[in-house]
C-alpha cells in the first residue's frame, strides 16, 4: 500500500517530468544550445509543483494551509538544490536525467514532510478546488485553524495564529 510519502513524491516526479524542457532547463540555469545562463522560472515551478497539493488539508502546526500558501517555502527549498542535479535532470540521457529528478523529488518531498502535515481531503480532486472547503469542513469540522484559513490563502501570511475575534 502506498504511503502519504509516496504520493507527495510522486505528485513532485510527475510536476518535474512533465514541466516542458525550456522551463526544465531555465530552472537549470541553461540555455537552448546548453550554455550556462542565469537561473530562471523558480518562482513558476514553485508555484506549480504547490498546486499539485490542491486535494490535501496542509497543516503547519496548528494553522491549515491551501496549496498556494506553501509555494515560497518550495521555492526556497528548490533554490537549495545543487545546479549540478538541476542540470543533470536535463541530460540527453534519458536514465540519468530520471535519476536525477527522481532525487530532485526526494529533496523537495522530505522538505515538505518535515515542515508541514499533508492530510488528503476525502471528495475533492485536484481538478474540482470549489468544493476544498466544504470537504474540510465534512472531515475536520470547523476547529483546528480554520477561522484564519483565508488569511493564510491570501496572504500567504505567517503572522500569529490567533487573530482578532471582531474579524
């Protein structure tokens, strides 16, 4: 049976192997030809590989996280992989640049288990986010963070937990 673990990292292979090659090889820092060039498009990697996670409930602590609100901290976590392993999962070979995306995976899903608590919302697809709140709601009920889950969306914000009671 598979783990949560799994699918974290599977959903990361999937985003890594079907991200187009121009995109793959500006967040290596490559050009067309392969030339060393500036790094580019980690902010929209990010922010892809964080929509993959649309389906699940993203605890930090006590505070509930929808998948936007972890984008900057998978972007400072892909900042963190070596160029060398960038660069490799960009090789003509088609082997060694699975191995190296598979790592890339690794890196990103160990990160992201270690900050946050993925639970997996019953009823919603990554394909149908209208309904993210009420499949919360159904499995966790109203407590657990959910009054400053749309500060948290929003802002990406992580300020206190508590917020105003007027609000």
């Amino acid at each position: 049976m598979r783990t949560l673990a799994d699918e974290i990292g599977t959903a990361i292979e999937v985003d890594l192997a079907v991200m187009p090659a121009h995109q793959r090889r500006a967040y290596a820092g490559l050009d067309q030809y392969r030339r060393p060039i500036e790094v580019r498009g980690v902010q929209e990697l990010a922010k892809g590989i964080a929509e993959s996670f649309g389906a699940f409930a993203i605890f930090d602590v006590e505070t509930v996280l929808r998948s936007p609100a972890i984008a900057p901290f998978v972007m400072q976590t892909l900042y963190s992989i070596p160029l060398e392993l960038r660069r490799a999962a960009c090789d003509r070979d088609r082997l060694k640049a699975e191995r190296a995306r598979k790592e890339m995976a690794q890196i990103i899903s160990s990160a992201l288990l270690a900050r946050y608590h993925f639970e997996p919302l019953k009823h919603v697809s990554t394909s149908c986010h209208p309904n993210w709140e009420m499949a919360f709601e159904q499995q966790f009920g109203s407590g657990r963070g959910h009054p400053n889950l749309e500060a948290q969306a929003s802002r990406h914000s992580s300020e206190g937990r508590g917020g105003d009671p007027d609000e």
